[in-house]
C-alpha cells in the first residue's frame, strides 16, 4: 500500500512552513482502525493493506517530516474522504477557513474523494501537483487531470506559496 514519496514530503514541508508563517490553520488526517478492525467495514476487503494501519501504530503517525505542532489539529478516519464520518465541517467552520490547500496521498483515493467533498460542501480548493503523490503514476496523473476538471484547481506549489502570501497581505488589510 505504501509508496515513497519524499519529494511530495519536502514540498508539503515548503508549504507548511509558509502556512505557519501566516497562522493559517493546519489540519492533518490520517487513517487508522481499531486492532479487532470490526471499524474498518467493506473497505478492509476491497484493500485489505489498509488492516496494517492499526491506531497507535507507526503507520498511522504523522509522517514525523511534516514536523506536526501541537496546535495542529489531527483527524483519525475510517474512510477515503477527510468529511466522511469525521467533524472536519465543524473544524473549517469554527477556524473560519474559505478555501482549502490540500496535500498528501493517495491522489486516487483519499485526495480525489476529499477533493469531491469539497467541492460539495462549497469550499474552493487548491491541490499543489508537487504536494500530491500515488503508488503509481498513472492513476495519480489521470485523477489530477479529473480533479482539476470537475472538483478544485490543480496548481503549481508556487501558484500555492503566492495564495498563502495574499493571505497575509488580506489578512494585515483588514486591521
């Protein structure tokens, strides 16, 4: 199930490091199940790799590179989606976020479905290409390709770097 996928890390941590910068509010996901995995559901048969991301397990931690803060909140799932049985909506909402930089992996999995969300729950999102990574070039290409056609605007991670900068500049006009 797993990839290497350091370039992606390193240009998230460019990314994050601006982020904390501007104090704009950071959330992390990842997914883990329970050791009896009853919580795991269909999604266990069809991907049977996931049953290793065991909650307290090194799987489920926090790539230790992205070097997590403490007031960075952290939301444990079940499913693909960041939305999908978690209180990501209510998070976004009381931190007053309006647009979403998302980053991580699986493009074709997790990325895609939390892209759909988004769009769904009427969050503009920007997905940085180089903040993005799959087991397998070709699904994480076609699925970029899909969700910058229907669901968020896949960009380059300095296009993301500028968003965050007029952030900054948004946020010191309005004091």
């Amino acid at each position: 199930m797993g990839s290497d996928l350091t370039r992606e890390v390193e240009a998230t941590r460019r990314l994050l490091a601006s982020a904390r910068e501007r104090a704009v509010p950071i959330i992390f996901t990842t997914i883990g199940f329970e050791p009896n995995l009853k919580d795991g559901s269909l999604w266990l048969e069809k991907a049977p790799g996931l049953a290793e991301l065991i909650v307290g397990g090194r799987w489920v931690e926090i790539d230790p590179r992205l070097e997590r803060r403490g007031e960075e909140t952290v939301i444990l799932k079940k499913g693909a989606s960041a939305f999908f049985g978690t209180n990501l909506p209510s998070i976004l909402v009381s931190q007053g976020v309006d647009t979403v930089i998302m980053c991580g992996a699986t493009t074709s999995g997790c990325i895609r479905a939390t892209a759909v969300d988004l769009l769904q729950y009427g969050y503009p999102t920007l997905v940085p290409r180089e903040c993005v990574g799959d087991r397998a070039q070709g699904p994480h290409e076609a699925n970029l390709i899909d969700i910058q056609a229907k669901y968020a605007d896949v960009v380059p991670i300095e296009d993301a770097l500028s968003y965050l900068e007029s952030v900054k500049e948004r946020a010191s006009a309005s004091t």
